[in-house]
C-alpha cells in the first residue's frame, strides 16, 4: 500500500505510480499483441466454413449412425496389433530408460561433467519429439508396420521413464544407502541392496502409468502407417464409411477406458 500526502493528509493507495504503470502497460501489451493474433488469424481463416460447422458436424454424426457391426471382424487383428505396440514398446522404453536414468541422477551417475549431461540430452530430446513424429520418421526408415509403431512408442516413452525414474533416485533415502556401504559391500551391491528397493515401488507405478498413455498414443500411429487399429481408421475416413470409422472410435474408447481400469488397480495394488 502506498501513502501519499495531499495538503497534510495521508491517502492510501494500493499501488505506487510506477507499479501501477507497469501493470497497466503489461495489460495494454497483452491487449495488443491479442488483437494482432487475432488479425492474423482471422486472414487465414475461411469464416464461411466456420458457420456452416454445426450443420457439416450434424450430417456427419448422422451418417455414422448405426456403427458397422459387422465390420468387428476386421478389427480384431489391428486391435491386437494396437496393444502389442503399447506393450512391446514400453517394455523397450523401460529397459533403455532405466541405465539412463542411473547416468541421469546426480547421486548415481559415474560423471556429472559427462555422462549426466549425455543422460539428460537423452531424456530432453525423446521428449520433445511426438510420438506420431517418431513414427513418421521411423516409416521412412524400417518401413510402415507394426515394428515402426514399436519403435516409436519406445524412443517417446524413454524420455518419460528416465525422467520421473532419475528424480525417484535422487530422493531416495541416503542413510540405507549409507549403511549398506559401512558393512562393506560393493559398487553393485550397493545398487542392489541400498537403492534399487527404494525405487522399485515408483519403477512399478511409472511402467504401469506409462503402459496406459502408450495405449492411447498407439491407437492414432496407423494414421501414419506405423501399424495399429489407425490403419483401419484411416482407411475408413478415406473411403468416407463412416459408419465403420464411428465402429473404430467406439473400440478404441473402449480399449482406452479397459486399460485405464487395469492400470488403476495394478497401481491401487502397488500403492
């Protein structure tokens, strides 16, 4: 609060004047720069799809009732496909994320000048690259199919293992690691004894919370080739049966919402 004397008497004031000016300069940039979006996007925009929206949505959801049910025999295969990716890939994801995450943690790593920051570069760049751009890049190499798919749902999921992992390392409890050092044990007995039964209840909850998101990431890689219940989907909207593509969405929602209730209780058991 600030207090300002006029002819003796003091005035409260909430804000000082420059204060006051600052923020009312951060509003007017804020306005400014939304005015400018918002011209810029309303150039590219072609307004008159914009309104006819609500009625191309309409006789699409019209057009994908009832689902193809018939159409579910075709589907079995690419399901199965769908959630070997998510599996196989996460198992992947664990091994390679587990010696990174070691190399990562600063209580663990053999170099903090060289092997932490090589970890780390690991875990940034798999995360920042999508899933769908993985798999996109991995088509153009292996070739499109489920093995592409794999591999995908692996590089993007090392990044997401590695890092909640190294952090559960680093929080670990220093005196049980101390006190397996004081009777004498090695380097690996060390790991095995004072740090990795420290870590393996977070291990568990992250594989098993990384499995869930793997699924759903795994349903859309199709769309690029990489295998999956995505090529069914994908060919269906090119073919414009909409009437199957509705089939294919109610599949995956249902994968989605199984797995969500088999990661749940696997993670109540853990907890």
């Amino acid at each position: 609060m600030a207090v300002v004397t006029r002819n003796g008497e003091k005035v409260w004031r909430r804000r000082e004047n420059r204060e006051q000016f600052l923020i009312s300069g951060a509003w007017l940039l804020t306005v400014a720069v939304f005015v400018a979006c918002w011209q810029l996007i309303s150039e590219k925009t072609i307004w008159m799809f914009v309104w006819d929206a609500p009625t191309q949505a309409g006789d699409l959801a019209r057009r994908m009732v009832p689902p193809k049910w018939s159409y579910m025999d075709a589907l079995w295969r690419p399901l199965w496909d769908t959630l070997n990716i998510a599996t196989i890939g996460t198992a992947m994801a664990l091994v390679l994320a587990v010696p990174v995450a070691f190399c990562a943690a600063h209580n663990t790593t053999p170099s903090a000048y060289f092997v932490r920051p090589v970890a780390l570069f690991i875990i940034v760049a798999s995360r920042s690259i999508n899933s769908l751009i993985w798999a996109l890049m991995l088509v153009t190499i292996v070739g499109p199919g489920v093995f592409a798919g794999i591999l995908a749902i692996a590089f993007r999921s090392i990044g997401f293992c590695a890092k909640l992992l190294y952090e559960a390392i680093e929080e670990i409890d220093p005196k049980q690691v101390e006190a397996v050092q004081a009777s004498g044990a090695s380097g690996a007995q060390v790991m095995s004894y004072g740090i990795v039964p420290q870590v393996m209840p977070a291990f568990a909850g992250i594989s098993v919370f990384r499995w869930d998101i793997n699924i759903r990431e795994s349903t859309v890689l199709g769309l690029v080739g990489a295998g999956g219940i995505g090529l069914q989907l994908n060919a269906s909207i090119m073919n414009l049966a909409w009437t199957q593509v509705s089939l294919i969405l109610l599949v995956i929602i249902a994968t989605v919402v199984v797995s969500e209730w088999i990661s749940a209780k696997i993670r109540h058991a853990i907890i």
